[in-house]
C-alpha cells in the first residue's frame, strides 16, 4: 500500500503546476545514482573516473577512461540502466521487508561517497571538471544529511514512505530519461550529446539502436522485479490449508 501510495503521488505531480519543485531533490538524486552508475562501470571495467558532476538542471557529466568496445558499451549502460537497475532494489528491498532506516542511512552513504570521491576530491587532483565542484557538493552533502535525518528522526511508516518514493522516482525517471534519449536519437532531432550520440561515434551504429536497445533492457528489468514482488506478496498471503489424513489401508 505504501509503495502504491508513493506511484500514486509521483503520477499526480506531474499534473500539478510547479510541483517539480517538491521533486526537485528526488531528480537530483537519480542523478546522482545515474553518474554513479557510470562510475560504478567505469571502475569494473578496469578503468578509472576522473570526475562526476551534477548540475542545477539535472543533468550530469562523469568523465572516465575509455578502453574497449565492450567497457564502453557497459559504461555507456550504466547510467539509465544504473538509475533503473537502483530503483528495482529499492523494490526488492521494500519487498524484503529491510528495514527502511537502513535503506536510507546506505543511499545517505552512497551519495556522500560519490560526492566526496568523485565530485571533489578527484577533480581536485586531476584538475578536472572545477566547475562543477560547488553545486555538487552542496546537492550531494544536502542529499545524504537528508537521508539520514529522515532515516533518524522519522516515524518507521513516514521512513518507509520515502524509500518508496526513492524507488519509485529512480524507476519513472529512468523510463522518461530514456523516452527523452529515444527521441534525440533521431535522425531529425537536434544534434545534443547523449549516451546513445558516444555509442553511435565509437561504434558506427545509430544512436536510435542503443536507445531502443536501453529501453528493452530496462522493461525487461522492471517487468522481472515487479514479477518477484508480485510472487513474494501472493506467497506471503497465501492462507495454509489444512492436510487431510492419509486413510490406513
């Protein structure tokens, strides 16, 4: 119920004038989890990242080493499937019945650990991407003090209510961050740099196919957490029916 709750409000909002202003930080924190995921593949890949940026508008840049194809591929990935891939363990969490608390106080630790890493320290050595120091600093230490604020002060439902919400906002604005990518992929769309533009240049391929290859994968990923949700709560229901006594022969 609380999860449906939290769909239900994030639908609502964006019929609401200026309500993006109540969502605001929950977009910067999908950001957050979008450049990490890039990060995140940058380093599995064997790679390193010299920097991560979030701006005021939401958007982002993170800055790596580039090797082959198939680590650029993964790297390229790992922002919009990053976002979703979060967002469905928050779902399996939820279903888990983890506690809240410890959800947020993680995300808090997360958030911190690509801020002070990656969005100031390593940009001051490399010298790299300055600008974007001040607004995420300010975003990724607001984010994380939330986070744990909430997690320490907040009543167990109002706690579980967010990380929901988290969930939630992580899944819809991975889906509508990819309906954006699909149509600047286009032929006819104005040239704007996206994942989908960087695969296209390092492989040949249309950007168009990378787009409608992330969004597959990401509905393929959605439809797969929703279907364990679904069979974790139907289990949970499932009344215990009683066993009839084997006749004696």
């Amino acid at each position: 119920m609380t999860l449906l709750v939290a769909a239900t409000i994030s639908v609502l909002l964006w019929f609401i004038p200026y309500a993006e202003v109540l969502t605001y930080p929950f977009r910067i924190f999908v950001t957050f989890i979008h450049e990490g995921g890039h990060a995140i593949a940058a380093l599995l890949t064997g790679n390193s990242v010299a920097s991560l940026s979030v701006a005021m508008n939401a958007s982002g840049e993170t800055y790596t080493t580039q090797g082959g194809l198939i680590s650029n591929f993964l790297i390229a990935s790992g922002g919009y499937l990053g976002a979703m891939a979060f967002g469905a363990l928050l779902l399996v969490l939820i279903r888990k019945a983890v506690a809240a608390r410890i959800v947020l106080v993680s995300c808090a630790v997360l958030i911190f650990a690509l801020t002070m890493i990656w969005g100031l320290f390593k940009p001051m050595v490399s010298l790299n991407a300055w600008s974007g120091i001040p607004f995420t600093l300010f975003a990724g230490l607001f984010i994380s003090v939330g986070l744990v604020l909430i997690a320490k002060f907040a009543s167990a439902r109002v706690a579980t209510f967010f990380v929901s919400f988290l969930a939630v906002q992580c899944v819809l604005n991975a889906l509508f961050d990819l309906k954006t990518v699909f149509f600047l992929s286009s032929p006819f769309a104005p040239a704007v740099p996206t994942d989908a533009v960087n695969m296209a240049h390092a492989t040949g391929i249309p950007a168009i196919f990378w787009a409608a290859l992330w969004i597959m994968v990401a509905l393929g990923i959605l439809w797969f957490v929703m279907r364990l949700y679904v069979a974790g709560r139907d289990k949970s229901f499932q009344p215990d029916l009683p066993f009839e006594d084997t006749p004696t022969v």
